[in-house]
C-alpha cells in the first residue's frame, strides 16, 4: 500500500492561470484517457468553478485554494460517502493541526467550518461506467488570503480573517493534496473515518434550523451522520429521522 500511496503523490501536479473549473479540467482529462490517480490541478483564477447543487464558487485571482484531484476509487461503490468522508476529515485535520487557536468544523456534508464561518468546501464529482466506480474527481475551493470577503457572504471567511496570517497558497494546496490522498487510499476503516467525520461535525448535539424546497423551515437536534451520508437528527416530538443533502437543507441563522 505504501508503494501504490507513493506513486500516486509522485503523480503530476498541473498549475494554470485561469480555468473555467479544475473539475471540468480534470473531466476532461478522464474524458481523453489521459487522467491517473493522483493527477491534481491547482489554478490561480476560475472563472466558472462549481459548488454544491449547481451554485457558483466565486474567487479572487491567487487568493484561494482552487484544486482537482483525480482518484481511483478503491472503495466499494455503496462506500461513496465514506470516500467522501476521508477527503474532508483530512482537510479539517490539516487546517486544526495549522492554527490551535481555530476551531475546525465540517458543515454536513462537506462544507469547511472555521470559526462558524464557512472557509470552503468539497465538490466530488464520480465517474461511473457500467457498475463499475471507474473515477472521482476532488474539487476544493478553499479561501485562503482573502482581507475581506464580498458583504453578501455574511457566514463566509477566509484563513487570513480568522488568523491574520497570510498562509502560502501552493504549499497548503500540496499539504491538503497529501493528507486527502493518503486518507483515501490507506484509510480502510469506516468506524473509524466516520468517528473522526462526526468527532468534527458542526452544531453536534445542538439545534439546528434546515428547509426544504418548499420553504418550509423547522428545527431538529443534530445527532451524527450515518455510513450512507444520512443526516440523523432528533426532531421536537423526540423521534429520530435521517435527512438526506438537497432534500433537507441547512439554514444558517
């Protein structure tokens, strides 16, 4: 394994300018077979980067993390959200052991919490062919010297506000690119993973507003996430219920 884990981190890294996303790059990559594991593509600027369910990731030039890593998937294809567990617990890992004075968080499923601000988050996109989890495609946004962020992003931050510290971009892109390797590729069990996903899960035991897409708003008390990515919270007549991202939302307040 350590020999597998050492030609993947050997992979090359590609560094652009510009780029409409680094997902679609890298897409594009497994599209020409072309792309390997560990293949990672780190820009400067995108000008079309992707987030969760379609939304915009909007960047100043330089000033944020903006990377692809091309995996092959050595976990089972019902595993998905374990996978997608190693990838964001090695990024809180890395920004916790950066800062002490931060409190890291992970906002289900997969936003970066430092502070009770969002600093970033995780776009995964799979590749699949035939029943076969032939790819998966790590997209990070993660902001990093931003003084300020656009008034709009009232919940958001960046590594400088919360710190003061201009924390060099490329070496902590490379650093995150390490740990998220490893942990996919070694990482092997899924009680474990999920102890440390839920050991940094956001608003844990507290009550927490969501919505659907009616607009309807209601609050539960947050439990922890299960193996298959449900949500499971506590709702006011004490049942316990597990939501699903997308269906149920979560509301900052």
């Amino acid at each position: 394994m350590a020999l597998i884990l050492q030609t993947i981190l050997d992979a090359p890294i590609i560094e652009l300018d510009t780029i409409d996303s680094t997902n679609n790059y890298a897409m594009r990559l497994i599209d020409a077979d072309t792309a390997q594991p560990g293949m990672t593509i780190l820009a400067l600027q995108q000008t079309g980067g992707k987030g969760q369910r379609g939304r915009t990731w909007l960047d100043v030039p330089g000033q944020s993390i903006l990377m692809s890593l091309i995996s092959v998937p050595m976990h089972k294809l019902d595993e998905q959200f374990i996978f997608n567990a190693c990838v964001i617990t090695g990024i809180a890992d890395v920004l916790q052991g950066l800062n002490e004075n931060w409190d890291v968080r992970i906002k289900w499923p997969n936003d970066i919490i430092v502070n009770d601000k969002k600093a970033g988050g995780v776009l995964i996109e799979n590749v699949l062919r035939g029943s076969k989890w032939s790819y998966s495609i790590i997209g990070i946004g993660l902001n990093v010297l931003q003084s300020k962020l656009d008034e709009s992003l009232v919940y958001g931050t960046s590594l400088k506000i919360e710190s003061g510290i201009n924390y060099p971009v490329q070496e902590l892109a490379r650093q995150l690119r390490s740990e998220i390797l490893k942990n996919v590729y070694t990482i092997d069990n899924k009680t474990y993973i999920m102890k440390s996903y839920n050991d940094y899960l956001f608003h844990k035991g507290q009550e927490q507003a969501f919505y659907d897409a009616n607009g309807t708003t209601w609050k539960a008390r947050v439990i922890d996430v299960a193996e298959n990515g449900l949500l499971r919270v506590q709702l006011a007549d004490g049942s316990i219920t597990g939501y699903v991202h997308g269906v149920a939302n979560w509301k900052w307040e």
